[in-house]
C-alpha cells in the first residue's frame, strides 16, 4: 500500500514525499498490484487520464481507478493543467499469487445448468452490466471503506476452484461467515443501485453506487432492508446473510467493481482517506 504526494511540474518516486509549492498537486492512495484500488487527488481544474481513458474528477479533485485479478498491462497516469503543463508517470501492477483449491462430487446438475438456467443467467449478466455502466457524481468511495461484517472470512478475492477437477472461473469477492438474517452493513455510503431477490447464481444481489464507477455487490442475501434509489450511510445495516442462488450453505459474498473491473475489497479496506 502506499499514500504519497508528488506535483505536475517534478518527477516523483514512491519512495519520497515531495512539498513544493506549485499549482497542481497530486495526491494517490491504493495498491500498485493485480487486484489494487487506486484513489487521487489533484486540483479540481486538472484533466486526468490513464491510458488515454479521461478520468471524470470531482469537484473536490477526486478520482479513482483499479487494476484487474490477472493485470499485467502497463499504465500511463497524466495529468494536465489548464495551462498546459504535463505530468506522467507509469504505473505496472505487481503480480499476486492467488489461493487454488479443488472440490470433488459436485453434482452434474450444478455442474451444467439446463437451458432455462442458462438465459436466466444471462438476463442476470445484462442487468449486472447496465449497472456497471453507471458513472455518478458521487465520491463516497474517497472516505474509504469498512468491513459489511465483523465475521470469520472463509474466501478470498482471486482464489480459484476445480470441481471435479474442472477449472472455474475465479473469486473477485470476500466470503463472510454468517447465519441467515445475519446484518450487512454498508462499507461506504452510496446510494442503491439494483436489489433482485433471485439472481440464477448469486439469488439475493444488492449493488450499492459510491461514485466515478465504483460499486459494492452483495451477492446470496435473505433480504434488502433497502430500496433501489435510497441512500445509505456507511455502516448502515442494509441487508441480511443468506444461502440463495448457487451456494453450499449461507454466507455473504461481498465484491467491488470499478466499472468492469473487478478489484479486490481487501484491498480497498487497506486505503486511507486523502
């Protein structure tokens, strides 16, 4: 992890603090690795880019950015003032080694959905990817982010699973231990973007928006005690622990994505505000 500070008009290492009083400072929180959440600061009137792509900057001169589980591209972070002055820096995240674990005797009714199983999961997959379109104002995800639950962790993001020695996709959540009707609370605020009750393979799915793309999943939940539109605080209980759609028993699965990418919560807890 990493907090530093560095200004357009000097070069900049992660090993230094540089203070010079200029016009645009930059200030970067998060994880330089596969999986890793990247939170910025910089002056309001600057444009940022990563890798070309123009990052939306609030008012406040925040923005954000992640690194995909498997992220093996180099990134170029610039920042433009209005006036023209250009900083870049480039950006490799580093490699992670991920938990690989096989499970024997899954059922081939698990294993291979029928027909009907199949388009519902994809009606879920267009819904999930509608959502992941949104790009609010929001900047919740500046403040940081909590654990939904104080509870054994019993999986962790980018671990992968063979059943019946099949190669499945990996995990881009945190499995949270928990009895049915057990609260969720919410890691940061936001305001609710989706709740369906049964999705094929995650049953119980709330998504909460915090901002620039940022979003919290809530997969295999009993219930919403919130609603599509509302806001919520950070800590709120939100939601209850349940074992609905493709489970082997009751849990919570809480994943994050930036957009389509999908980073790793963990991480995200480990960011301080700027």
């Amino acid at each position: 992890m990493f907090n530093f500070k560095f200004k357009v008009f000097f070069s900049f290492c992660f090993a230094s603090t540089l203070t010079y009083t200029v016009q645009a400072e930059i200030l970067l929180s998060g994880a330089i690795k596969q999986g890793g959440l990247v939170i910025g600061k910089t002056l309001p009137s600057n444009t940022v880019t990563l890798n070309g792509q123009v990052l939306p900057v609030s008012i406040d001169g925040d923005y954000v950015f992640a690194f995909s589980r498997d992220d093996k591209k180099q990134y170029e972070l610039t920042v433009t003032s209005p006036e023209g002055t250009v900083e870049k820096k480039t950006l490799i995240p580093t490699k992670r080694d991920y938990k690989i674990s096989r499970v024997e005797g899954i059922k081939k009714s698990i294993m291979n959905p029928n027909k009907k199983a199949n388009i519902r999961a994809k009606q879920d997959r267009e819904m999930m990817q509608t959502v992941r379109k949104v790009s609010s104002n929001l900047t919740d995800f500046s403040q940081g982010f909590v654990a939904p639950r104080k509870a054994r962790i019993t999986g962790v993001y980018g671990s992968q699973r063979f059943y019946n020695g099949q190669p499945k996709n990996p995990h881009y959540g945190i499995d949270y231990a928990g009895a049915i009707g057990s609260p969720v609370k919410a890691p940061a605020a936001g305001k609710v973007l989706l709740w369906v009750p049964d999705m094929f393979y995650s049953g119980g799915t709330l998504v909460i928006d915090h901002g620039h793309g940022i979003t919290s999943n809530f997969l295999h939940l009993s219930a919403s005690l919130v609603k599509v539109g509302d806001t919520v605080k950070q800590g709120q209980v939100i939601a209850e622990v349940g074992n609905t759609g493709r489970v082997t028993g009751p849990h919570l699965d809480w994943r994050m994505n930036w957009h389509k990418v999908r980073f790793d919560p963990q991480l995200a807890m480990e960011i301080k505000a700027l």
